[in-house]
C-alpha cells in the first residue's frame, strides 16, 4: 500500500512539481520555527526561545487589548503581537493566513462599484435622517441642550 501512494506520489511530483508541493501562484512560507538554526539545535534553547517569543507576543497584544478602549492602533498592534506569535507558531501562522486573506476579499468586495454606490446611497440617506431629526428638535426646543429643557 505504502509502495503504491509513493509511486502516485511520484507521478503527480514528475506531472505538475507546483501541484505535488502545494505551491500556489503567490509563495506561501513554510509552517514552522523561524528561529535560527543553532537555536533549533538544541532542545532546552528552543524551549526558552519559544518561551520568550510568547511572552513578548502576550506583551504585545494585551498592549493592543488595551489601546481598544485607550487612545492608540489597537488592532495594528493586536496583528503586530500576531505577527510575532507567527515567527514561531504554527497556529498564529495559520490565522495570520486565514486573516489575510478575509482582509484581501473584504478591500475586494468595498471596490465593487456595486457596493460602493450601495454605502454612498446609503449613508446620503442617513445623513438626510439626522438633519431632519436634527431640525425638528432646533425648531421645537431651539439651541437647547436636552438636559436643560423643562419641558
């Protein structure tokens, strides 16, 4: 059985190397440790290296976590830490991908000319809303701030 799925393996391999590999058009990077190779070397320094790759990354993103709710680039920052997480793990090589990819066919779908014309339409109409909203409360209660009318 093993001798069979090689052969396959081999004819796909010699039939299209791009395929057999699982290159795309785009290069992809391989899955894996970025980290040097004396460090690869040996187990107990990659364990640290990995170690200190979480940490600084965990520092990174609770940064970004926080500057959600405080003034600053929460989610640049929150990809940054991502970013860091990817030079050494597979997982947050993975969503960085996944990622990546939905934030290419989100800038796609906004460039529709369909969509485009669609949020203009809408938002001129929202605007429309709120100065009609807007004028009738300046003309039943004038420039008065809603917490001081008596009414």
């Amino acid at each position: 059985m093993n001798a069979e799925s090689d052969e396959r393996t081999k004819v796909a391999e010699q039939a299209d190397p791009a395929s057999a590999t699982g290159e795309s058009d785009r290069e992809e990077r391989e899955l894996g440790s970025r980290a040097p190779g004396f460090i690869k070397a040996s187990k107990a320094l990659h364990l640290s290296w990995q170690v200190g790759v979480f940490v600084v990354g965990l520092g990174v993103v609770i940064a970004g976590v926080l500057m959600l709710v405080l003034p600053g680039p929460g989610w640049l920052v929150i990809f940054g830490g991502m970013a860091i997480w990817a030079t050494e793990f597979v997982w947050a090589q993975l969503v960085l991908r996944w990622t990546k990819r939905k934030v290419t066919e989100a800038a796609q779908r906004a460039l529709d000319p369909k969509v485009r014309r669609r949020n203009i339409i809408l938002t001129a109409v929202g605007l429309v809303i709120m100065a009609v909203l807007v004028g009738i409360y300046v003309w039943k209660f004038g420039l008065t701030m809603p917490w001081k009318i008596s009414e």
